[in-house]
C-alpha cells in the first residue's frame, strides 16, 4: 500500500500514535517494561505502544526485527532511530576534532562507514550531523559541532549528510535552531540573538544540511528569543518550512513537548500539543502529548485533521521511500547466524579502524613542540605512560552510539603495537575527576593519592621519555556537561609539573571534547599534543603521531583561551570603536580586560607540524573585483623544514568598510597541500562577489562597494594581506 491508502485506512488514534517516538525497552517484548515503569509516567498503553511510528535506542538487530516481527502487531513497520553521530561500533574522533582535520572529503568518508555499520544492525535513522554553530567552550556539547567558523559548519554539514545518505542511513540534522548559544555556556539555557546574527552565523549549517538532502530536522530544547523551538512557528513553519521549503519530518527533542510546560509557555500536554501541531513538529520523542490531546483539539476545533494528516504523511512517506510499506518488506528472513555473519563483515573491520586511525591522526593538533617530537623508535628504549587516559579504552567521546570501550586501543597498546622492542610501562599518577559541586556539599575537594604521584614520578624519571596524558574525560563533556572552569584540574597540574621535573623529555598528550585553559602544559611541557577523544584507534594513532609514523596537521576550529572568562571567545570578533591596543599593556578605554588577556592562547586555525611553512608573495591578479566577476589570490608557500608536511593554508577575508559592523576577519577558503622537504608551490583562491556578502540592518544578504583586505596564512592570526576594491 503507498502512503496515503495507508493514511485513509487510519484512525485518529493511529494517526497520534504514529507521531510518536518511544524508547526501545518499552517496545522489547523481552523487557516491556510493566505498566509501573515509565509508561505510567507516559500515560500510556500497549495499544499505543503497538501503534507508534518510530523507536530510539535500538542496539542490535535481532531485538529489531523481533519487534518488527514479534510480539506486537505493529500494523505499519517502525522506524528505527540512534544518534550516530562518530560512528557506530568503529568509532571515529568526536566531530569537532573532524573539524579540525579540514577535510570535509574524510569526513564524508566517515560518515559513510558509520552509516554501514549502522544499517548492519536495522539502524533507518541517525540524529546527526549536529551543526549548531559554538562559540562558548564551557557548553558541554561543542564536542558535537565543528566549531566557531560558519564557512567550515557548513561544509561538514554537508559532508556528514552525503555520507550517512549515501549508505542509505537517514540523516536528521539538529538541533534546530541555535541551541550552541546558550546563557553562559549552561546547556538548555536560553538563546537571545538577533535575527541579524541568527541568519548571519546561526542558521547557514542547518540550511547546508538541507540542502545537501538531510530527510529530517530535530528541534532544539532552548528558548530563541523567548519561544522554545518546538512550539516555535515562526522558525519552524515560517524558516524552515515556508522560507526553505523543507518538507521532510521535524521530530523534538527527548520530552521537549512536555517541557514546554516547564519553560512556562504551556500550561498543560494539551496546550503543548497544540502549539507544537502548530509550529508542524511531525513526530513527538518521548511523551504522549498528540496521544493524549489531538483528538480534544480537533474537537474543539483548535487544530484541524488536515494538519495531523500532513504530518502523518511525512512519516508515512519516508517509510514509503525506505521500503518499510512495500507488500514484500520482511525485515528479515536470515537466520541469527546469518545476521552476525553479515555484522561481522560490516562492523569493526581492518578497513574501518584504518579510516578511523587515519582521521585519529588527521585530526591531532600539535600545540607545541621545541623538536622533542616526533620521537626516535631506535633510540627511545622506555616509555612511561603516565595519566589517566594512559591506559584507558575510555577514549571513544561522549556520543560513542555502540561503541565499546573494551575494543578501543589504548595509549599503553598502540605504544607497544609500535614500538616492540621498547619498554612500555604505565603510572597513572592522579584521577581524572574534576570538583564536582553537589546540591548537598560544597566542592568536594580532590586529593592527590601521594603514593600513586611517587610512583609515576619514579617511572617518569627512569624512562627515556614520558608519554603524559592529561584532559577531561568523555564523560564530563557533551550533553548536560557544562563548565564553569576549563584549567586541568588541580591534581593534574601537580602531576605534570613533578613528572617535567623527573623527566623533561615529557610530551602532554591532552584528552578532551573542548577547548581548555592549556596555560600550564604551555608553560611546562616541552611538546603537547591535543587528541580530543580519538575513537576506537586512538592508541594507534598517537603512538604514530608522536613516533612519527604519522605527521599532525590538525587546525583548530574553535579558539582555545588563555583563561575560562574569556568565553565565549572567537576568532571573528569585531573592532568595536575602541579597539585594544596592545595586549600586553592595561590602556583605559579600550576593549579589554584588565585582569587578563583578550587574545586566545591557540587561536582559531591554529596547528603545528613536525616541520615548517614559509608564506611569501601573497598577490591579487586584479586589485579591482567587479561584480559578477571573479579575481585570483596567490601565494607561494614553502616547505622550509627537514621532513614531509601537510599544511591547511587558510583564506581569510576582511570588509574594512559597510554599512553595518563587520568581523576583523572571516575564513572564505582553505586549501590543504602536502610539501616534501625544500618543496615549493603557488596555491591559489578566487574570489568573488558571493564570498564578500553579508546579511544588512535590513536583513538583506548583500555584497557592498568598497575596500577589503585579504589574509592568507596557516592560522587565524595571520598578518600577509593585501587589499582590493569591489566595484560594481
Ligand atoms: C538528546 C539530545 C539529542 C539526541 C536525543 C536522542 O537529549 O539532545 O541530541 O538526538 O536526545 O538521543
């Protein structure tokens, strides 16, 4: 049957139930959960349960297609929902360390292999790609976007979509819209930008994604200017529908419908469930408001079945599209045998840990390096690892889907895989626990346990070198994991400075899902390497990294500060009327702090290499562009250093005068070029009319008249510029 016979055979009850999303172990026949358990906070009944349109949470096929085929009489196939966001069971690098590879083509290809690997096991739908744009590091979920620049969101948005899509893995790209704004960099809090920087900043990697195909869209849980997007008309009908014709399923967020009740602009499931009818949110996650109420609403005329029946048949449709209605769908014939036969030849293979190794690698960023690294495997005869992620398979990210830490490679492993003949040898040093403020104590203060410092010390200084991991673990970053305070903590800042001390061949390899206060490691360590939370190959990755087996060319795509109040802190920043003068000196006046640095410790673009970059003879073919038009800017670049590198030479473009502010700088083109040792060679970018425009005071996207500067250099602080005018 096509989508709509199905809709006309349904009954109002069918049509709510449709729109809803449940948990998997609500569905399982195995462990329905009794009618004490969440479906009584749910309000609802098996009947509800049997007819509902999709599921989340799915982990392993067989409990899939028992349920498709089992227990429950589900009349129309579910669709089965999980955020794969890095990878499925091979997981790759959490998504802002992708970014940092600044290479949108690895990134498709990641994507790619997770969506395999999720429709291995019955996966239909993946809520990702995450594009809200960051600028505030102490909001847990940055780990999730790739950064602070919109240029580059909007790539990976791109990529993420054809990858997962291109494997058949639908993709829902989130949250819709502007949820990486939140007050003070506390999750679900209110979002307040302007219409200006919302169309500015905000909404072009949502619009990328939808461009580039994504089937569906989540909603965000914040407030954007004073309504929660799931009761939000004026963005979800009035942008995304009605402005951008997107006409795919929008789904809320985890309960969001029932929260609106919290935030206050709903008084009760009725009143949630007409306002998100409204703002046409298709399918509810998590509650049962359109089960409870939409036939009290249309009764009383506050909705019409029309408006139900359109978003039933966005549902439908997509079922329809993905074969769940055709006559001959069978979710599956095999036998349980067959199916781990098929898993295993999709899941966790040779082929996928090497991609996830190589965008391990990719993605790394070297912070600082005086030439203690890369390492020497012939004469490095011991290594102490030291740290709590030294040893640990805990180094997946927050978003690991089904990822198992078990089958992660360790530090401690990849060393000994590398380097066999040398002596490996692990001290943990100090916890990585951060003080945790409790609504029942103060911050629990953390103690150094002094015989396991001794003892790392000990190793560190009969070792050749000290591998010495330091960060943030992947649980105290992503979802409801906001800081208020970036620093290591205060047991991992004595750990490095007395394990320098015994040994100063000491490289600091950092563990995180965000920009952190590195001031310490900075100061102390002879070389630090920042490896996010690398993915199942983590170990491997940097035991070449460090040994180089592999070269780092990581940038960073958020800025990393010198200090937690600097946050948010971002690279495009504007001069204001009065500009600071130098950061090194307190001037009255100006647009600084007196207590602190107004530069970022690592800007925006930032990453070193083993070996170095000489940027010379930036020109303009032309130093008039006119419109329609389009004029080159080369540079030649240089390989000035002893060994192979690869280099991201970044474009960036400034607007020195319009008729509203502009940003000091905005990245308009990156080009990624490997040089041998003593090789040269002339990159080129082209510029046009479309790159130069800006959203106006009336909101209109335009390109005006006048004088620009042209930035071409390895990070965001790059001085080579030269100008040009745009003329009409
Ligand atoms: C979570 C997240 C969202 C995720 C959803 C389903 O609360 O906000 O990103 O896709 O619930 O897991």
């Amino acid at each position: 049957m096509t989508a709509k016979q199905i809709l006309k055979s349904m009954t109002l009850e069918d049509k709510a139930r449709q729109l809803t999303q449940f948990n998997s172990l609500l569905y399982n026949p195995n462990n329905m959960m009794t009618i004490t358990g969440p479906k009584s906070d749910l309000g609802i009944t098996d009947e509800d349960i049997e007819g509902s349109g999709s599921g989340i949470y799915y982990y392993g096929d067989d409990e899939i297609h028992r349920v498709q085929n089992g227990k429950l009489t589900h009349k129309i196939p579910l669709l089965f929902m999980v955020d794969i966001i890095h990878g499925s069971e091979t997981i790759y690098p959490i998504p802002l360390a992708m970014g940092a590879t600044f290479d949108p083509t690895l990134m498709k290809e990641c994507a790619a292999m997770a969506a395999r690997e999720a429709k291995a096991i019955g996966i239909d739908v993946t809520f990702a790609p995450m594009v809200d744009f960051v600028r505030d590091a102490r909001w847990g979920r940055v780990m999730e976007s790739t950064g602070e620049d919109v240029y580059l969101n909007c790539l990976f948005a791109k990529a993420q979509v054809e990858g997962f899509q291109s494997e058949g893995l639908v993709s829902c790209v989130k949250h819709f819209a502007a949820y990486g704004a939140p007050e003070g960099g506390v999750d679900y809090n209110a979002v307040d930008v302007s219409e200006w920087t919302l169309r500015e900043k905000y909404l072009p990697a949502y619009k990328a994604a939808i461009d580039a195909g994504a089937k569906m869209v989540m909603t965000s849980f914040n407030s954007l200017n004073g309504v929660p997007s799931v009761a939000n008309k004026r963005l979800v009908k009035g942008i995304l529908r009605d402005e951008w014709g997107f006409d795919g399923i929008v789904i809320s967020d985890y309960n969001a419908f029932r929260e609106l009740i919290s935030h206050g602009v709903a008084k009760d499931e009725k009143e949630c469930a007409y306002k998100a009818m409204q703002a046409t949110i298709d399918i509810e996650m998590l509650s049962a408001c359109y089960i409870h109420s939409l036939k009290d609403l249309i009764r009383e005329g506050k909705i019409t079945e029309t408006q139900v029946d359109e978003a039933v048949l966005r549902v439908l449709k997509l079922k329809e599209e993905l074969g769940l209605l055709d006559k001959t769908y069978t979710p599956t014939t095999k036998t349980k045998e067959e199916i781990e036969a098929y898993k295993k030849s999709r899941i966790l293979t040779e082929e996928h840990r090497a991609l996830a190794r190589k965008a391990a690698e990719k993605s790394a960023v070297l912070l600082k390096n005086d030439g203690l690294l890369p390492l020497d495997k012939e004469s490095v005869k011991s290594v102490a690892v030291i740290g709590p992620f030294g040893d640990t398979g805990e180094i997946l990210g927050a978003w690991r889907a089904f990822g198992d830490n078990d089958k992660a490679v360790k530090v401690t492993d990849g060393l000994k895989n590398l380097l066999p003949n040398a002596v490996v040898r692990y001290a943990k040093g100090v916890d990585a626990d951060i003080p945790y403020v409790t609504a029942t104590e103060l911050d629990k203060p953390l103690r150094v346990n002094e015989a396991e410092l001794d003892e790392a010390v000990r190793l560190a200084s009969s070792s050749d070198v000290v591998v010495l991991t330091l960060g943030e673990t992947q649980n105290d970053v992503g979802e409801g994991n906001s800081k208020q305070n970036l620093e290591l903590s205060e047991p991992q800042k004595i750990l490095l400075e007395k394990v320098a001390a015994a040994n100063p061949n000491t490289v600091a390899v950092i563990f995180s899902g965000r920009p952190l206060v590195l001031t310490e490691a900075e100061r102390i360590a002879r070389a630090s390497l920042l490896v996010w939370h690398p993915g199942t190959e983590g170990g491997n990755a940097i035991a070449n990294l460090l040994f180089g087996e592999a070269t780092p060319q990581g940038k960073l795509t958020m800025s990393f500060p010198k200090s937690t109040g600097q946050c948010p802190l971002h690279y495009d920043t504007f001069q204001t009327g009065r500009p600071q003068q130098d950061d090194n000196v307190r001037i009255g006046c100006t647009a600084s702090y007196i207590d602190g640095s107004r530069l970022p410790l690592y800007p925006f673009g930032y990453g070193l290499s083993y070996t170095t970059f000489a940027y010379d003879k930036l020109r303009l073919s032309e130093s008039v562009l006119h419109r329609g038009k389009s004029i080159v800017a080369s540079i030649d670049i240089k390989n000035t250093g002893n060994r192979e590198g690869t280099e991201t030479v970044q474009l960036y473009v400034r607007d020195l005068y319009a008729s509203v502010v502009r940003p000091v700088r905005e990245l308009k083109g990156f080009k990624k070029v490997t040089l041998s040792a003593g090789e040269e060679k002339t990159i080129e970018f082209e510029i046009d009319e479309e790159m130069l425009k800006f959203y106006n005071a009336d909101l209109e996207r335009v390109a005006e008249d006048g004088d620009f500067e042209i930035y071409v250099g390895g990070d965001s602080g790059c001085k080579t510029c030269v100008r040009f005018r745009l003329e009409s």
